[in-house]
C-alpha cells in the first residue's frame, strides 16, 4: 500500500505541474495573440482560435430569494452554472425568473487543433 500512496503522491505532484505549465502557455499564447490584435492563428502545424464567452456569476442570496422551493435549493446546494442551466433548458426554472441573480464576466477560450 506504500507504494501505492507514494505513486498516487507523485502522480497528484506532477499533476499540479503540468496543470502550472499549461496555464503558463496558455497565457503565452493568450498575449502573443492580443499583441497582434488576432484571434485566429494558423501555423505550420495548428491552428489557435480564441473564442469570447461570457460565464455566468450568481449571486448566492439573489438567486436563493428567487428559488424558494427548498428542494430546488438543495439541488443546487451552491450556485453551480452548469446546474442552473441545466434546469433551465428542462423548463424547472423560468430564465426570467433568475434573470437578475447573475452577472456576465467575460472568458477567453483557448482552441488549439492539429492540423
């Protein structure tokens, strides 16, 4: 079992490093893009598109004076995006109804393909 723990250990460790390197060149990538005023590039090998969202931030307290029904609140237990949007598009949860309790904060999403 040692051995085990001490592979798991290491794996979570390298984990943590490689997650650090992909951050690190996705910001690499990110300002070489913005410095050339560019959301697509296309090189030799790949192809970079950048692709604007905006993400959705509720607020807690909001979006609970709003979905008095305590099972519906305990289904969300914290405001999960994916959740809301998920009873939302099942027509559980009216999106006029939440349509105060969220601001829109904008993300970029980094596409690289092969070519």
């Amino acid at each position: 079992m040692d051995k085990i723990v001490e592979r798991y250990y290491q794996v979570k460790q390298t984990q943590k490093e490689l997650e650090q390197e992909l951050a690190d060149l996705r910001q690499a990538i990110l300002d070489y893009c913005r410095e050339r005023e560019t959301m697509n590039l296309d090189l030799d090998t790949h192809v970079v598109k950048l692709v604007s969202q905006n993400r959705r931030e509720y607020d807690e307290q909001k979006l609970y004076e709003v979905l008095p029904d305590l099972e519906l609140w305990r289904m969300l237990s914290k405001p999960d995006s994916a959740k809301i949007a998920s009873l939302v598009k099942l027509n559980v949860i009216a999106e006029e109804k939440i349509k105060d309790t969220y601001t829109l904060k904008p993300v970029t999403v980094l596409q690289v393909d092969k070519k």
